[in-house]
C-alpha cells in the first residue's frame, strides 16, 4: 500500500482505539451451519469456486533453482510442479504418459530428468518426454506429442499459482486479484523463503480455517496467554477488494503511536495486516515476515492445513534459525489453538444444536466472506439474508 494509505489505515486504527464500539456494520447476522457440513454444498464449492479460480500452488522459495520439484496431491489430481533448466516454472499431472504410472515418488528434491520406475520413460523437466526404452516396440508414438500433460501456471507475486484452463494467463490472475494485486506487489514476496512448513490434515471445514482469520473478537478468551498479550482488544477492521479482504489486527503498541511524529508511523510497527486471498489463502504481515495458511479442502469436514513462514531470503542461513524457532513456536501454537476449537465446532454441527450460527458485528469480515462464497454459488445476492439475517 502507498504511505497516504498507510496513514489513513493508521488513523482508523487510532479511531478504533479511541473507540471500542465503533461498529464495522450496525446490525449481527446468521449462516447456516449446513454451509458447513452438507456434501451437496462441498460439491458446489469445489465446481463453482476451486475448479474456477487460481490456486497458490507454491511460493516460488520452494523451487529453489532449475530442476527443482515438488509434487502434491490437488482435489484428486496428482500435481509435478517443477522449474525446467531454465528456471520456468511448470504445473503437469504426475502421470506417465505411458500407462500412466505415478512419475515422480518423492515429495521435492531436484532431478535433471523424470524417469518412470515401470519402464523408464523419460521426461525432461520441461515436460516433453526424452527417451522410450525399445521405442521401436512403439511405431505409432511421436514423442513429440506424449509428453507430460501440463497445466496452466503463473508464477506472479512471490508464488506459482495454477490457473483455470479457461483463464490460464497472467492478465487473468491479474483480473482476478484486481486491485489487491499491488498490495501483494508492495509485500515483494519473491525476496523471502519458507521457513518451518508443517502441514496436518483436521476434522474440519475449510471455512472455518478462513474465519478464524477474519475477527479478533475470541483473542481475549482463546489466546489468553498466547497472542492477546500482543493484540489490543476490539480494534480490528477490514477493507474488501473483490473477493478478497485486507484485516487491520492492531497490536497494543497502538497505544503509543500518538507519541510518534506522523511522519515516522508505520503501520507494521503497531499491526499485523491479513491478506485473505479468495477463497483459502491467507497471507498474515508480522512486522518482518509473514504467516501463510492454506486451507486446502479435502471433503466436507475434512481440511488440510498447511502452516508456513515466510522469511526474508538468506535470514535463517545468516542469522541461524533461532531466530525464527520462537517465532514459530508462538504463531502455530495460536494457529493449533484456533484448530482445536474449529473441530469441536465441526463436532458441535452433528449435534444439532444450531441451525445457524449468530456473527456479531465484530464479525462482520466473516458475513463479508461468506456473501463471496454465495455469490459464486447462487451469483448476485446477500447470502448472509439468504441464512435469515
Ligand atoms: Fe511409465 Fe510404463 S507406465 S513407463
């Protein structure tokens, strides 16, 4: 964001402060818990949002250097994401083209070549396939059109995203993000790598992983002795662009900004920025470094979670890795303690108890989030009303 933004942004901070009632919408609202656990809602999702939108595969410090890899598992379809030895980076099914045997076993590492353990064909990291043992055994194959089956990818803003076969370009992810594209630019993530990346699947919906992003209101109760010592209570806000969002977590240090002449405030220095990226990425500012949370969905009640930092480049190397351990050790225990609330709520669906959950008004990011998700679902229309708000 540019510096008059900032300020602005500072000042609704400081507005928030000064008053702790000041509402981000005036009346609460309603989602039904169905959103939550019906396989006919996780079907619509994965057709009308996953299978339409880009998806942040990797952040580009995951493919160090040329023939670099790694390979995941993408709503059923086994992914090779890769850079060839020119550095590009590449997204193709992990399948040989043969009879379609897994390509590559191992998780990441760096290969000159992809050979097939059944019968060894080869593939370049470029995906076209480089020998066939016996090829006289295949008159009818040209090689030169069996090679890997590639999918779109680009690879913008510090990540390699995997883009909709039918908006599979630059233009398109940039139509896409709209204009959060260049509060993600201003991060400069390209100049940062991963650190500690842990990933666990949880009893849960993606969703929930999403809200518990989007509200400060539980930081007094749930992180009493964890994060609420950093963060001053009942301040947050956010802004939307499209359908994704940019929260404000002011930290206690706001308190003292005043004291600060206005041309020395900076925002990092007294607030955590969350970048929610539509629909399950959420890129979280902490001063020097940032929190990536990935919420990849599994079935309906049933999310992989994937937890990273993302540090400057060379830091760990530099400075040894301590300096970022306790860090670690802070932020994932917060993410764990959200975790271990959400199952319990994924529980609490299967009891009955609620047909529709209450969102307060400081909740409101959260109906903003799921009118996004409905739009996508059922188009044009306040979902939130559609749950009896
Ligand atoms: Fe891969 Fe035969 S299935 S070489």
């Amino acid at each position: 964001m540019d510096r008059d933004e900032e300020l602005r942004i500072l000042d609704r901070a400081l507005a928030h402060l000064h008053d702790k009632r000041l509402p981000l919408t005036d009346a609460d609202s309603r989602v039904s818990t169905d959103r939550y656990q019906s396989p006919d809602w996780y079907r619509a999702e994965l057709d009308q949002i996953f299978g339409r939108l880009p998806s942040m595969l990797v952040h580009g410090s995951e493919l160090p250097g040329p023939g670099a890899f790694v390979t995941m598992e993408h709503f059923g379809r086994p992914l090779l994401v890769n850079r060839d030895r020119d550095g590009v980076a590449h997204a193709f099914l992990n399948a040989c083209r043969h009879r379609g045997a897994r390509l590559e076993q191992d998780p990441s590492g760096v290969r000159k070549h992809f050979t097939c353990r059944y019968h060894a064909w080869r593939y370049d990291t470029d995906g076209s396939l480089a020998t066939i043992p016996s090829a006289h055994c295949f008159p009818g194959v040209d090689p030169a059109k069996r090679g890997l089956v590639a999918l779109p990818v680009v690879e913008a803003y510090g990540f390699v995203w995997l883009m909709p076969e039918a908006a599979p370009g630059r233009a398109d992810l940039d139509g896409f993000l709209g204009s959060f594209r260049h509060d993600l630019a201003d991060l400069g993530l390209d100049g940062f790598e991963i650190y500690g990346a842990e990933s666990q699947e949880w009893e849960i919906n993606w969703k929930l992983v999403v809200e518990g992003t989007l509200e400060g209101y539980h930081f007094p109760f749930l992180h009493t002795k964890s994060a609420n010592p950093l963060f001053e209570n009942s301040t947050f806000f956010f802004d939307g662009f499209g359908p994704h969002l940019r929260s404000i977590l002011p930290k206690r240090s706001i308190n003292f900004v005043e004291r600060t002449p206005r041309e020395e405030r900076r925002l990092l220095a007294v607030a955590n920025v969350i970048h929610t990226i539509f629909p399950n990425e959420t890129v979280l500012h902490q001063s020097d470094h940032f929190l990536w949370i990935t919420a990849h969905p599994l079935g309906p009640a049933r999310t992989l979670v994937k937890l990273r930092l993302i540090v400057p480049r060379g830091s760990v190397e530099s400075d040894g890795a301590e300096r970022w351990e306790e860090n670690r050790a802070l932020t994932y225990q917060v993410q764990y303690e959200d975790l271990e609330i959400y199952r319990e709520i994924q529980i609490g669906f299967a009891t009955g108890a609620n047909e529709e959950h209450v969102l307060g008004t400081q909740e409101f990011a959260l109906r903003t989030f799921h009118e996004t998700v409905d739009r996508h679902l059922f188009g044009a229309g306040p979902g939130a009303q559609r749950d009896g708000a």
